[in-house]
C-alpha cells in the first residue's frame, strides 16, 4: 500500500515538474529547429517533452518548415520517441509525425525502413484515444501510395483492427480508418482479398455502408454527386469481385436506385450495364438477386439505347423463361411431396410458398420492355407470354397479390396499344379472366382502373365488343342498382334510373346499329329534331301549354314515390320533365339510334344536350337546316322573339350564324350515304328541349347562354 502511495507521489511530481517546466521553446528560424532537434536526445522528460512539443508547434505552421525539419533527418530522432514511456511525450510526438506526413518523402522513407507493419501493431496494441488517432492518421496517408496499400495488406494477416477503428467513438478514428478502408478498396485484387475475409460484423459493415449509399441514391442531387466523383465504376467493380450474395444485392440496389434518372441510366450504359445484368442473370439463381436485377432492367428499359440493346437480345425470353421456369420448379417439387397425398393439381396450385415479389419484379421488367419497343411485343406474343400471365392470374386468381395483377394488366396493356396486335389478345377466356378479376378485387380502385384501361382498348375492335358481351361483361361490372341500394342517400332526392329491355340478339343488333360506333350523318338533323320533340311530348305532362314545370314534376315525383315505395325512379315512369329529366331522357335514346350527343351538367339543376350536325350542301336537310338560320324567316323571327324577347335581333342572330361556322361537306361526291366516326365529330349546337322542342341553338350564342342558365319563372296558376 505504501509503495502503491509512493508510485502515485512519484508520478505527480513529475506532472508537476513538466508544467512548471521553464523550457519552452519558440522556433521562429531553421537554425532554432536544428538545436531543437539535438534536444530530442535529452533524457530529462521535461526538456524532452518541451522540444517535441516545439517541433511539432513549428512543423504544423507551413509545409516549408515540413521540408526544413526533413532535411534536418529529424524523422529517425522522432520514431523511437513514439514508445517513450511518458504519454504526453509520445502524443507529441506521433503528432509530429502526421506533420511531417505532408512530404511524399516521408511515406517513401517508411517503406524503404519497413516500418509500415510496425505502425499498425503500434495502432492496434495503443489503447489512448490521441495516439489511435494519430496512428491511424499516419497509416491513412500512408495507404494513399498503392505500393503501400499492398504492403500493408500482405504484411497484415487481420484487418478486424479497421472494423474496430470505424466503430470507435471518436469521429477522427472513425474517418481515418474509413479513409484506410477506401484506399484499399482502390485496387481490386486488395478489395477481394478483404471482401473473402472470414467475418460477419465486417460483412454487415458492408451492409450498413451500402444502405447509406443506397438510401443517399434517393437523392437527386446525391446521385449527381456519386456520378460526379466517379463511384459507379467503383460499384460496379466490388459487383463482379463480391461473393456474399447479401452484399451482392445491397450493392445492385445502389445502382437500381441511380437508374432512377435519366442521368445516371445514360452514365450506366456507358459503363455496360446490359452485359452486367446478362452475367448476373446467369451466374447467380437466388430469387433476391434476380428480383433487384429485373427492377434494374425496367428502369434500364427507360433509356433508349439500352432499350434497343434489350431488344437486340430478347431480353423479353430471358424475364419470361425465368418466370415459367420458378414456376414450373414450384410445381415439380410439389407434385414429388404431395403424390402419396393424392392431392390434386388445384390442390398444388394454391399453395403459398411461391415467391410472388420476385414474379412481380419480373413482370415490372416485362411491362417496361414491352413499352420501350415494338419488337419486344413481337417476340412476347410469339412465345405465347400473354397466354402464361391470363392463366397464372386465373390458377391464383385470390392469391395473386393487387400489385402484380395491376402489373400484368399494364404489360397487356402496352401490346394492346398497337392495333396490329390486338386481335391475338381478344377471345372470350381473356376477356372472361379480367372481368373476374375485376369481381374478385370490387374494392380496389387501382385495379378496377387497370381493368377498365384494358377493355377500353380491347373493345375498340368489333370483336373485342362481342366477346365482352358474350361473357356477360356489362352484368358483372357495372351492377348500378345494387350500388345505388347499397349505398345511403337523402330519401327525398330521386334517383334515375335507365333500364332498357335486353335484346335476346343484341351481338345482331350491335351489327346493324352501331356500324363500329360510326354514324350516317344524313341523319343526325332529323332524327336530332324527331327525338327532342318526342322528348318534350313525353315530358310535358297532362297540359302542355302550362309552364309551371318544377312545381308539376315536384308533384308527379311525389306520387311515383308513394306508389313505388322508393326514390329509386325508372326513367321511363315520368310523364313530367324539366332539364335534367328531357336531357336524361334524350341521352339513353340517342346512344341507342346513335345520335352524337353528350349531356352537359350544369348548375342549379340546369343540364342540356349537345349534338354535333354537319352539313350537307347537296341534300334536302340543307334546306330544312337553312331556315333555322335565315336572317329573313319568319318562323326564326318567331322563335327568337318568343323566347328571348329584346334579347336577339337580326343583328345577333347575323353575329350568332358569323360567330359559329357550319363544316360543309363537298358536292362532287354523294356523302349523304357516308358514315363517320362520332368520336371526331365536334358537338357545335345545344338541343332545345323546353322552349322550342327540335330547335338547335349555336354553342356560344346569347341565346345558348340563356337556355344554360337558371331561369326563375312565375304562375299565379300554381299558386291556387
């Protein structure tokens, strides 16, 4: 005990003597450095700290002063130094030491002397926080040379000392030890030989470095920067040298978050990435990596260039032969485990053990190849790969997750776009499969969309239109009055409802009537003119001459309502209409005898029809039509007046047939037999089904406005 007393007082005194020391001295000239240096041989501790702390104070002022003290030789008076007893002394000196490591020289000295394994044994025996900065410091300016750098790595048998540098609590052990690391990973063969060491913190290292890069891939602006300093080379290499295949994927999800942008897929086809995605796809087999790899070829399939390389390839065969292959392997293992079961192949087929996120990324891959060339289409269809995704949705139709469903939908969707095509999609299993799929996934908006997307294009072709009907298609997706019961409203608003009476030969009818949803346009003005007045005549009630339509339609809804029980209303029961019954009305109609009408909504209750007419120089309606836009009739003298008096004159109805100009079709051919797309027929009148029943009003007229606003009318009649 006393001893241990005596050590203590021992120890402080020589504190005390070091503080209170009075050299300290101040090198201002090369001539004071030099004496310095010739006191580093000194064996009192206090002169000794007192110059080492000098030198050091003097290199740390410039470069030159570097220069001058390594030309002094001070570099083999300061290494014996480093293992002095006395910790401030050798702080200072190894401090020394990280000055002087700005001259090249020195760094060449180190290797010619061998002391390069000396200082990582110092690094990795040293337990004072200073001295495993500064040592640290040392080796990473050291493994800056890559002569070095495979001196320190032959010479070191055990690099766990940088796992534990970069865990250390202190920032500057932490970057000088993860400087050490990126020097080395400079050279390859380096970067292998450390990638193979046997050791699982230093594997989860990686992981953690790779999701820092992956998670600062996210960035725009951290992806210019990677580009900027030239890592994806480097990524690209510790890809072909890694052997873990967690590491593996970590990294490949670096660059799939680069191929993010348009930048970085131009930068990663320059280093040839499609060859990098072809060697992964065939060296390694586990579904993760092949799952990253096909996000990286969709987001690859964006540039162009390497959409072409794609195509070149029949990468489409490659993500497809994949897909079919996992499953049929799926399938052979369990046919082997089940047999003595006696389970069946539905039975095999529902399992769950099938890796869809792997097949949803390999349907990413086919959807973005099928969009970025034609040729991929091509080749899809020719291996019959629409085929395997209808009937894989089908086998496991409540199994398949909504994402791949809606992905497959798109990929379907992209061959559909092109005409040429979609006939070898059109046959009554597809058309059956998706309306399923749109009954099984009723509440799931995004897939409902998809859906719908697809039929839309599907049934622009004839026989699209047919094979839905067949499969009871409007039935099964479009059950209005089960939503309408279903759903909560206001018991005194009504709701209209258009049943019309199925056709027992509607796939006929469709034939005959809709001509491809193409329309005689002889026709349009008269039957435009039949169906408004029939409307009217419908809609007018017991006294058509009385004016007081809100208040007659309030009182017909109420006895309908009390008679049916519901608010639920057949259109075909009302005998009283105001805008929005007469445009209902005319709508259900002219969809069924194919008038281009749309119905307009709106405001205050207020809704219209607009109807595209063309004219026709050479017919008899030129004639009919023509009077409704002369100047001089009286009858539109008439109709103007009565409707809107001191609204329009002669002068704006002149504006009104000025300001709207009628498409006139030439005389040299017959057209009156032509028909034409309603889709490309712009609608240019509003059909007037209250005032003057038939009468067509230009789009953009005073007295279109008029009819498109809300009208307060008055009748001492329906007040009594």
């Amino acid at each position: 005990m006393q001893a241990q007393d005596s050590k203590n007082n021992e120890e402080r005194d020589e504190k005390e003597e070091l503080k209170y020391t009075p050299f300290r001295s101040s090198l201002s000239e090369a001539k004071d450095a030099e004496s310095t240096i010739l006191l580093l041989q000194s064996k009192e501790r206090a002169i000794l700290l007192a110059a080492v702390e000098a030198l050091s104070k003097y290199a740390s002022k410039s470069k030159d002063n570097v220069k001058i003290l390594f030309d002094l030789g001070i570099v083999n008076d300061v290494l014996p130094i480093i293992e002095y007893k006395d910790l401030f002394i050798r702080r200072f000196a190894a401090k020394l030491l990280v000055e002087m490591m700005a001259m090249p020289e020195v760094t060449s000295y180190f290797i010619e002397s061998n002391y390069l394994l000396h200082f990582m044994e110092l690094l990795t025996s040293e337990g004072d926080i200073f001295m495993q900065e500064y040592f640290s410091a040392i080796l990473a300016r050291i493994s800056r040379n890559p002569y070095a750098s495979v001196l320190l790595v032959e010479h070191c048998l055990n690099m766990n000392f940088l796992f534990d540098g970069i865990q250390s609590l202190d920032p500057d052990i932490q970057k000088n030890n993860m400087e050490i690391l990126h020097n080395f990973m400079q050279d390859p063969l380096i970067a292998c030989k450390i990638l193979k060491t046997e050791n699982n913190e230093w594997n989860n290292l990686h992981i953690k470095a790779l999701k820092i890069l992956y998670f600062a891939a996210e960035n725009l602006v951290a992806v210019d920067k990677l580009i900027e300093i030239g890592s994806i080379p480097q990524i690209l290499n510790y890809i072909d040298h890694v052997a873990a295949p967690e590491l593996f994927t970590e990294a490949f999800r670096v660059i799939v978050h680069i191929a993010n942008t348009s930048n970085g897929r131009k930068i990663l086809h320059s280093y040839e990435i499609v060859e990098h995605l072809i060697n992964v796809l065939q060296q390694w087999t586990q579904p993760d990596i092949t799952e990253i790899v096909c996000y990286g070829i969709g987001r690859m399939a964006l540039f162009n260039l390497a959409a072409k390389e794609f195509a070149n390839r029949e990468f489409v065969k490659i993500i497809l032969g994949y897909m079919i292959n996992t499953f049929k392997n799926f399938f052979h293992n369990y046919i082997k485990q089940e047999t003595r079961k006696n389970n069946t192949v539905s039975d095999l087929l529902k399992k769950e053990d099938l890796q869809w996120s792997t097949k949803h990324a390999a349907s990413f891959a086919l959807k973005k190849l099928l969009i970025s060339d034609i040729r991929n289409c091509n080749i899809f269809l020719d291996i019959h790969g629409h085929d395997y995704l209808l009937q894989l949705i089908k086998q496991f139709v409540e199994q398949v997750p909504v994402e791949t469903c809606i992905i497959f939908l798109e990929a379907l969707l992209a061959i559909a776009y092109y005409p040429k095509f979609r006939d070898v999609l059109i046959n009554l299993d597809n058309l059956d499969i998706i309306c399923l799929l749109l009954e099984v996934y009723n509440t799931i908006n995004e897939l409902k969309i998809s859906c719908c997307n697809l039929l839309s294009v599907l049934c622009l072709e004839k026989n699209g239109r047919n094979y839905f009907i067949k499969a009871n298609g409007p039935q099964r997706l479009f059950p209005v009055l089960d939503d309408i019961f279903r759903f909560k409203y206001c018991p005194l608003e009504p709701i209209y409802v258009v049943n019309c009476v199925p056709s027992s030969t509607l796939s006929n009818a469709l034939r005959t009537v809709f001509k491809d949803k193409v329309t005689n346009i002889q026709y349009v003005l008269l039957r435009a003119r039949m169906l408004a007045q029939f409307v009217a005549r419908q809609m007018s009630g017991f006294d058509s001459t009385n004016k007081c339509i809100d208040h007659q339609l309030e009182v017909h809804l109420k006895k309908i309502k009390e008679c049916l029980e519901t608010s639920v209303i057949p259109l075909g029961q009302l005998r009283v209409g105001s805008y929005l019954e007469r445009a209902l009305l005319f709508k259900a109609i002219a969809d069924r005898i194919c008038l281009p009408a749309a119905l307009v909504r709106g405001e205050y209750g207020i809704s219209w029809i607009e109807i595209a007419v063309p004219q026709i120089e050479d017919s008899n309606e030129e004639e009919l039509f023509s009077t409704y836009l002369d100047d001089n009739n009286a009858y539109r003298e008439e109709i103007a007046t009565s409707v809107s008096p001191g609204l329009l004159d002669k002068s704006s109805i002149s504006s009104h047939r000025g300001e709207h100009k009628i498409e006139k079709i030439s005389s040299r051919k017959d057209y009156r037999s032509i028909v034409y797309p309603t889709k490309l027929i712009k609608p240019n009148f509003i059909v007037d089904l209250m005032d003057v029943p038939g009468d067509l009003i230009p789009i953009g007229s005073l007295r279109s406005k008029l009819y498109c606003t809300k009208r307060m009318t008055y009748n001492k009649i329906c007040c009594h």
